[in-house]
C-alpha cells in the first residue's frame, strides 16, 4: 500500500486500492500522521505511524526531502517497542538525526497511539526539529535542547478505522484544530437500498442516499468555517466481500483559490488520486491544506 509521500507513497493518494486486503481479519490498527518540517533550513515531512497487531505495538519514522524521495526511515518493532524507551541515530541532509522515545508511561486506548504520558522527539541541528506527546519536559532534558516554538505543520492523517454499521474517530482538518467526533453510518448487509451518513459531533453532515448507484463520489461541507470536501469510495462493501473496506478521504481548503481543482473530473472513475508534491512546497506552506484518510473496515 503506497498512499503517502515517498516512503509511503510517490505522488498521491489512491483512494481506491486493489492491493488492499478485502477482509478485515488481515487489516492491521494503525494511525499515521505526516508533518511538513524543516532540517538545516530545508523542508521535508516527518511521518509518524503507530501500529498495533497480535504480536503487538510498533512504531515507524520516515523523513522525506520536498521531492517527496525518503532520506531515512527508522521501524521499532513490537519486541523493540517492549523496551518503553530508547533511541535512534539516522543521516539526513549531511547531518545527525536522532530520535528519542519514551513510553514507559505511556496510555493507551483501543487504538495504537498513545493517548498520554509519552513523548516521541526528533532531534537535530542541536534543535527539536517535531515534538509529540505531553511529556516534553523530559524530553527537551533527554535532548539537552532548549524549548522554543514549533515550526512543525500537521498536514495528513491516515487511520484504519472497525466497525459493523457504524465507524468513529476523533478528527481535526487543519494543524492545531478542533478536535471532533467524526461519525461514519453505513448499513449494506440485507438492505436493499443502503444510504451513507457522515455526522459531525452528532449532527448529520451529509447523507447519500441510491448508494448502489453513488458507490464513489464527493461532496462538499463547511468544519470550523473551512472548506472540507468529502470523497468517498464504498464499491468493496457494496459488491466486493461483505468484510472489506471502505476508503473516505476529507481534503481541507484553506484558500480559495485552492479549491478550483476539485470540480474538475476524475479522470479515472476507479482511482481518487491526489498529488501531494506541489501542496507540500514551501511556497504553498501559507495555504496549506489537510488531507484526512480513513480506511473502514467492516468486522464480522
């Protein structure tokens, strides 16, 4: 599965993806999140996955240049992760990157990021280059590096998402939004007309109705005054294994001029691509948008 930039992906988003499992006895928990950074003076984005398995939790870090080619790429395996702490030395743009992690304190949830009492550091050029987790006086002590604000951008997410009808989440659509409970109702087995409804923090936002005729589509809504479009791809669920997946994908806008793409047709009816090079430049930095990936997997 190749859907993010170079180490996860080469030049977009596929919503719709063969190589995908078709059942959700094979579909692994994980959340990834990409944040566009600076090194030296140069930009790349840093790529955070948690993943959680039967054999049990990992942890990947990637690092891309702005051509979207990964420079480096660190795994921390399940019997790594065991460990709760540690460290790892990688090169990048000629110089020493170090990543620091602690979670001997970590919480967890039903998912496999941490929810507190963690912190994952990526350290370099004698500065913290991205900083997560709430344990940040531990980890600039670790570092030896002194606080300063963040440069850091959280511009995509993608997350693997279970359920029977009903899908949930908590989502933001920008950097440093709000947090809401995305809510994803859908029921295809022994309905002769299913409809899809996405609700926001309770309320109904959007509701498609014929979905045997609508299995792809998009439409547009408004979160927090932004310009959200809302794509969606349900052919596995509708026509494939009762237990496959079903990809929605939510692109945030943050200036005008940024949405006159979307109205043009998609070119090919069973892909949903979207290029992520020419949105992740610095000179689009000011405009930059939010690309949340749910993958939804129906379980038995």
């Amino acid at each position: 599965m190749r859907d993010f930039p170079s180490c996860f992906g080469e030049n977009g988003v596929q919503v719709a993806d063969s190589s995908l499992s078709n059942t959700s006895k094979n579909a692994q928990n994980l959340v990834t999140r990409v944040y566009q950074c600076r090194i030296r003076g140069r930009s790349c984005l840093i790529t955070v996955t948690w993943s959680k398995n039967l054999v049990g939790q990992g942890l990947s870090v990637g690092i891309d240049d702005s051509a979207n080619q990964c420079l480096c790429k660190v795994d921390i395996k399940p019997w790594l992760f065991s460990k709760r702490k540690g460290s790892k030395s990688l090169e990048a743009y000629s110089c020493k990157i170090d990543i620091y992690w602690d979670l001997s304190s970590a919480k967890f949830g039903s998912g496999p990021e941490p929810l507190e009492g963690f912190y994952v550091g990526i350290y370099a050029n004698k500065q913290m280059v991205l900083l997560l987790g709430d344990m940040r006086k531990e980890a600039y002590k670790k570092t030896g590096s002194t606080p300063v604000p963040s440069t850091a951008v959280f511009v995509a997410k993608k997350e693997h998402v279970f359920g029977k009808r009903v899908f949930g989440t908590k989502a933001q659509f920008c950097d440093n939004g709000q947090i809401h409970d995305l809510i994803i109702e859908c029921d295809t087995i022994g309905v002769n007309d299913p409809c899809l409804i996405i609700r926001l923090d309770g309320k109904a936002l959007m509701q498609v109705n014929r979905l045997r005729w609508k299995f792809r589509g998009n439409h547009t809504i408004l979160v927090d005054g932004m310009t959200v479009e809302v794509y969606w791809d349900v052919h596995n669920w509708l026509f494939g294994t009762s237990l496959g997946n079903a990809v929605f994908m939510f692109k945030t806008f943050l200036a005008a001029e940024e949405k006159s793409w979307v109205s043009q047709p998609i070119p090919n009816p069973s892909t949903l691509q979207w290029s992520f090079s020419h949105r992740f430049q610095d000179s689009k930095a000011q405009n930059l948008g939010f690309s949340l990936i749910l993958y939804a997997w129906k379980n038995e």
